[in-house]
C-alpha cells in the first residue's frame, strides 16, 4: 500500500491542534497583576486575570507614591499569582511563555514585576518576553467581551484588523497618538509635553478636594450636571489647551491651572456642590474636546482604516460615546473599537495579548529564539522604555 507523502504533511498541519499557555505579570503603577491565556485554534481564552489594586494606600497622598508601591507589590505579588494559578486550574508544567511589563512605568515598581518573572522563569525553565506597557494597552483591544475571546489576526475573527491604525493612548502617565502600519510597528505622532491625561485628572480633583482617583470621581460629578436641569449663573468656562495647534501634541498643565485659579477666586464655592460639579463638567469637556480634535487632526493627515482607544482613562464614558459619535459622523468608513471597560485599567491580560503578537511575529527567528531563552538573566527594566 502506498502512501502520498506530501498528503500526509498537509493532513497533520490541519489536524494537529496548537495550543499555547502565556503566563503575564503587570507591576507598572499601583496594580499588581497576574493573567494566564490560553491560545487554541484562532482563540484566546483568559483563564485568569487577578488585580490587586493599591486605590485606598495612595488615597491618602492623592497619588501614588512610587516606593510605598513598591513595598505592596512585594507583599502581594505572590498571593496574586498563587490566586491566578488556582483560578486557571493549570499546573506551571504546562506554561509555554512568561511574560512582564518592564517598562515605561514607575522604576521601584517595575522592578517587583521583573524579578518574579526573572526568577519563575529560571525556577520553571520557561522562556521570558518583556513586553511595553502601552503596547499592552493598546492590545487590549483585541480581547473580546465573551469567553471563548476570538482573537481577531487568528483563524477566526479578522472583520476590524485593517491597518493602518491610528491609537489614541489615554492614561495616568500618557497621552499619545500612535500610527501602527502593521502589528508591533509604531510610530508616535503626538504627546503630551507635560501632564498626561489621567495626571491632570488626579490633580485637579484634589484641588476640588474630591480625592483620589480623580477620573472616577470627577466623571460622576460631571454626569450630575449632565443629567440635570440646573445652571450655575455665572457659567464656569475653561480654556481647551493647544486644540487649534497645527501639531499632534498635547498639554493639560494649563488646564489645571485654571482649575486652581478659578477655585482661588472663588474658594467659598468650593463648598458648594454645585459649583464643584460644574468645574468637573467643564473641566472633562475640555480635556475631550482637546482629545478628539487632535484625534480628528491626525485622521484627516494620516487616513487610518481603524482607530483604536486605549488606556486607563478609556473607561471614561464620556469621551467613549462622544468620540465614536464624532468618529461615526466625519469618518463613517473608518473602523472604531475600544477596548471592554475591564481591560482598560492596568492589568496582565493586556500584556499577555501583547506577548502573543510579539511571538508570534518573532517566532521563527533564531535569535529571537535564543534570546527569550536566556531573558531570565539578561531583561533589563527601564522607567523611560521607548515603544518600538
């Protein structure tokens, strides 16, 4: 009997099921996070994502203190992972990849991220993949909203995927403009020149003295003006910094200026609900009127075929709805998606979803190969980490 070898190959490529198991850590800023993904056939499964979140330790100082950070990673790093690898029901034997945030963040921070993962990754003999914070965000709008997730690039789902792609990064330390020609290509086209997005939140809710985080908190004073009938008299109006700029770049310090000017003169306001509420209104109003001119700008320069929101502040409704409405209205042939209000904080789905494309590209390289091979003692951490 005779056999055709070359059916044969052809027949085990598509009868053979590639299953791959991600571990991912995420020590950026004040969340200390562990995720276990499996990839099997085009889909991508979160079989954990465990986030333990430092909110009420920074409250106190109205900001995170990156050492105090630190010092919480440390203690909660490993009941973090030990949790996620209960919830996975996976045994370390079968993880494929480790992979951890080594940058851009706080340095102390970073460093409890990467010396767990350096050091499963020597204890579990398993390769390591250091991955950019902002390239997790930015993947965390290929994580769907239902389990089993199609990842779209896989077998099964490719219907948004068209590049390019411009993101608009929004967080608590960036403000960005990135245009993707391709998967892990980047190029950043404007930036904050000072306080990010989600900064500028945080600082002018304590000069309203509303705590802290300010996105949260601010968003919901801003939807009491919203859904309401009143109006101050004396309308509160805040200028919307840079938006007539010819550039892609951003600047929020001035805005929070005249949040601190504006109370100054009217210190007596402050404690009127009203009042407050009504800075919290203008005040978002700016900082999204500013975020989708610049959005738009950058569209009409560029001509992207999708557009991507990202980042921690991302899961502000406001500018959600207003941006997909403006972006619905100008550019209806244009592809829009945000990521699942779960993902858009810090955690290591996100940078598992990276870690995924990132092998996925490199894969076949020898020196790639090698490399992660050997990162358990060669992955540097870097505060400033450029994304490239």
């Amino acid at each position: 009997m005779f056999c055709n070898l070359g059916m044969v190959k052809v027949y085990l490529r598509k009868t053979i099921t590639y299953i791959m198991i991600i571990f991912s850590l995420e020590t950026s800023c004040d969340e200390t996070a562990c995720a276990i993904v499996k990839y099997e056939k085009g889909v991508f499964s979160i079989l954990s994502n465990v986030v333990s979140s430092q909110v009420k330790l920074h409250s106190r100082w109205g900001g995170v203190v990156p050492n105090l950070a630190a010092r919480e990673h440390l203690k909660n790093i490993l009941p973090v992972i030990e949790k996620s690898l209960r919830q996975s029901k996976i045994d370390f034997k079968k993880i494929d990849l480790i992979s951890v945030t080594n940058g851009s963040g706080l340095i102390p921070a970073l460093l409890i991220g990467t010396s767990a993962a350096k050091t499963l990754s020597y204890l579990w003999k398993k390769p390591l993949l250091g991955i950019h914070h902002i390239e997790g965000h930015i993947y965390a709008n290929f994580i769907g909203n239902k389990k089993p997730l199609h990842l779209p690039g896989g077998e099964i789902n490719r219907k948004w995927e068209k590049f390019p792609i411009l993101c608009l990064i929004v967080s608590g330390g960036h403000t960005q403009l990135v245009l993707m020609k391709k998967h892990l290509d980047y190029k950043i086209i404007g930036q904050t020149l000072d306080d990010a997005v989600g900064e500028a939140f945080d600082k002018v809710a304590r000069i309203l003295n509303l705590g802290y985080p300010g996105g949260p908190v601010i968003a919901a004073c801003a939807a009491k003006v919203q859904n309401s009938k009143f109006k101050i008299q004396n309308s509160v109006k805040l200028p919307r910094p840079m938006i007539n700029s010819k550039d892609f770049n951003f600047s929020f310090s001035g805005l929070k200026t005249a949040v601190l000017y504006l109370t100054k003169k009217n210190k007596k306001m402050l404690s009127d609900k009203k009042f407050v509420n009504e800075v919290c209104y203008e005040f978002q109003q700016a900082v999204i009127d500013v975020l989708i001119a610049k959005t738009v700008k950058a569209t009409k320069n560029y001509h992207p075929k999708t557009i991507l929101l990202g980042g921690g502040v991302s899961a502000n409704l406001e500018l959600r709805r207003q941006l997909k409405k403006v972006i619905k209205k100008k550019f209806p042939k244009i592809i829009y998606h945000m990521p699942n209000i779960r993902y858009c904080g810090d955690n290591a789905a996100m940078i598992a979803i990276a870690t995924f494309w990132r092998w996925k590209h490199k894969k076949n390289q020898v020196s790639f190969k090698q490399k992660i091979k050997n990162n358990w003692k060669k992955l540097e951490t870097d505060a400033n980490l450029k994304l490239k």
